[in-house]
C-alpha cells in the first residue's frame, strides 16, 4: 500500500465519521449539541482537505483553501454560539 491509497483510505473513513457527526447535527437533543456537531463537521473537512492536498501532491494550495475555511468555520460557530447565547436557547 502506498502513500496515496493510505490517505484516501484514512479520507474515506473521515467521511464516514463526518456522517457520524450529521446524525448529530441533525437529531440533536439541543442547540449546543448541533452546534459543537457542525464544528466538528468543518474540522474533519479540514482534514480531508489537506489530505486531498496529499494525494494530488499540491498541498500548498490546499493547505491555503484549508486556512480560510478554518477561519469561517470558527467565526460561524462563535458567531452561531453568541446569537443562541442571546436568544436564550442555551
């Protein structure tokens, strides 16, 4: 097994876990579970972003697609987590 099946075998099993974490988000017993379920969603794309960099050997660009989404990703919860915050649903 080379390098390249690896890390598309470790992506696959990641979007099985990304799965995981949609039944979460979906039939979520509150907001703050929800929450916490889509963050842990756009941490597991990250990685299978950089992964993807991996395999198709250009992880400089990858790695900058990845950077950005990191940084919507934790604004979106914060803001996300501020606004339920106020409305009193947590």
């Amino acid at each position: 097994m080379n390098l390249e099946q690896f890390f598309l075998t470790i992506s696959i099993i990641l979007g099985l876990f990304v799965l995981l974490c949609l039944y979460r988000v979906v039939f979520g017993p509150g907001v703050f579970n929800r929450l916490v379920g889509t963050s842990v969603i756009g941490t597991k794309t990250l990685i299978i972003l950089v992964l993807i960099g991996f395999i198709y050997k250009r992880i400089d660009m990858f790695v900058d697609i990845s950077l950005v989404y990191a940084l919507l990703n934790f604004i979106v919860t914060l803001a996300a987590a501020k606004y339920f915050q106020r409305k009193g649903a947590m």
